[in-house]
C-alpha cells in the first residue's frame, strides 16, 4: 500500500480518520493525543503524496485516493486483528499439541502420573515427552525451542529465563518399613553409623546433600553411589541402605516400594523447585495454559519455611 511495514500504526490511524471523519473523534478512540494522530496523517501524507483527507465544514473529506484505498486497508487490518485473535486464543479440550518438558529422573516419578491424568480428563488430545538434557545443553535446548518448559532445582538457568517458584521441599531420609532405624526417631550417631545409598543428580542442585549435611558436622557412610534416582524405591525396598532425598520423591515412593520417611537428624535447606521457560515462551498462549496447569496442580501457597 506504499508505506514501510513499520508503519503499521499510520495505517490504523488512517482508518480510524475513514471513520469518523474528525482529528479530534479519531484521536479519542485510539487513545491518542490530536498532535499524534495529526503527525501520523502527516506522515502519511508524505509518504503517499496525496492530501489523504482535506479539511472542510463538515469535517475530514477523503481524497479520491483515499477513498479507493480504505477498503484494502480495512481488510488489512481486519485480517491482522483476526490472526492477533487466533493466537490468543488455545482450546485445549480440541488441542494436539505435544509439549517437550525437561524434567529429571525425580520429576518423572513426580510430575508426570498426576499430570497425566489431569490432560486425559481435560485435554485428552495433549500430548507430552519428557526431554533428559544435560545441564550444559539445558539453557540452549529452552532458548532454541527444543524444550517447552523445564522443571525441577536447575540453578544452571537463574539468569535470562522466566521462573515461576512451585513449592519448597524438604529433604528425609527414606528406608525400607523393615529396616533396624525405622521405628524410633532417627539420632545423629544411628545416622553416621548406618550405610547410605548416594544420588548424584548432575546438573541439579540434589547432589549438594553431602555439602549441606558437613556443614552440621554429619558425613554419611556411603555404600552404594548412583546418578540418577529411578532406582532408588528398589534399591532401599531390598537392603538396609539409607537414603537422603527429596520429601515429594519419598511419598511418591513409600507405597509402592514399602518404604518409611524419617527426619534427617539436621536443618537442610529447602529445595525450592521452579518452572523455567524462555521469553520466546513467555507469550505463548499454549505454554502460558500449561504453565497455570502445573502451578495450580502443584504450587503451593507461600508459608513459613519448613
């Protein structure tokens, strides 16, 4: 229509002066100043080299030109408005997207049974794969669209990413309902005294147990080292192993495996367990429904610490 794409605001104004015929009624209806819209008539002009609009006792008159263009700048706009609308809108009862969440082996076991189940009531065309990257990668694969949103205690990734804050959780010590420590409060000397089983969790923040624990002049006696946390509800279900690990993992796997939680005999930190995601997300409005999805299955109202 002659002018740059970037002056797409021009075109509004234009159309907006087709109908009212009045500087002053346009002005109001964008909610701009009279200078402003008076500018961009201006501008308009000299771009297209035609009046546009002249000035008479019954207000603004189009110009021929301007007569024969309003229609194609009408429609213009109006299909604009529609795509604005379409990508507002996300219907997720008749969605088929499928999501790529970054979570570990914890978030699986966590996350996923209850998520599920809440897609096959409410978006049964939804679909989700879970992505393991390493910690390296995390922030490349988010940024590049390889991943929709992360999950977990990544620290990896507290600049330049969006972040919403689940829950705090807590880290106890998980046992078979067997073991010789489960029915008595656990002392620090019965804590150093038996065998541990140790989850590394590269990349999270889950392998600073030990850390955490020297710092209140506790060491555990570690048997068995692992990387990961998928094994440990049949790890401890068949020893006498003990286990430091994150609360919400242990309910999730004291049922199954007949496991019992039990306080650790020190004040560890909380983990605080986010979902992360990149500003290319941030407006999306298929990741911003699935994030308010998980923040109202698994947030929690903020309270004092635990």
């Amino acid at each position: 229509m002659g002018a740059p794409a970037s002056d797409l605001n021009l075109w509004v104004v234009f159309d907006q002066l087709m109908r009212t015929r009045q500087v002053s009624r346009a002005a109001l209806a964008l909610g701009l100043s009279q200078p402003a819209v008076s500018n961009a008539l201006a501008r308009l002009r000299r771009q297209l080299g035609d009046p546009l609009f002249v000035r008479t006792p019954t207000g603004m008159q189009p110009t021929p030109r301007a007569e024969a263009m309003a229609p194609a700048v009408r429609e213009a706009l109006a299909r604009l408005q529609e795509a604005g609308q379409a990508q507002a809108a996300f219907e997720p009862t008749h969605s088929t997207r499928e999501f790529r969440l970054g979570l570990s082996d914890i978030g699986e076991i966590y996350f996923l049974p209850p998520l599920m189940q809440h897609l096959a009531a409410q978006a049964p065309g939804i679909r989700v794969s879970t992505l393991r990257q390493p910690s390296a990668q995390m922030a490349e694969a988010l940024a590049g669209g390889q991943l929709d949103l992360a999950i977990g205690l990544l620290p990896q990734l507290q600049r330049g990413f969006y972040k919403r804050q689940l829950f705090d959780q807590r880290y106890v010590c998980l046992m078979r309902s067997g073991h010789p420590l489960a029915n008595a409060p656990l002392s620090a000397e019965a804590f150093e005294a038996a065998e541990h089983l140790r989850v590394l969790a590269e990349g999270t923040g889950h392998g600073q147990v030990d850390e955490a624990l020297a710092r209140h002049g506790l060491r555990r006696r570690v048997r068995l080292s692992v990387p990961h946390f998928v094994a440990v509800g049949h790890l401890l279900a068949g020893t006498d192993l003990l286990a430091t690990v994150p609360e919400r993992l242990a309910q999730a796997l004291q049922g199954p495996f007949g496991l019992v939680q039990l306080p650790v005999p020190a004040p560890l930190p909380a983990a605080a367990i986010s979902l992360y995601w990149h500003a290319r997300q941030h407006q999306d409005p298929a990741n911003r429904w699935l994030r308010a999805t998980l923040a109202a299955r698994f947030g929690a109202p903020a309270g004092p610490p635990a």
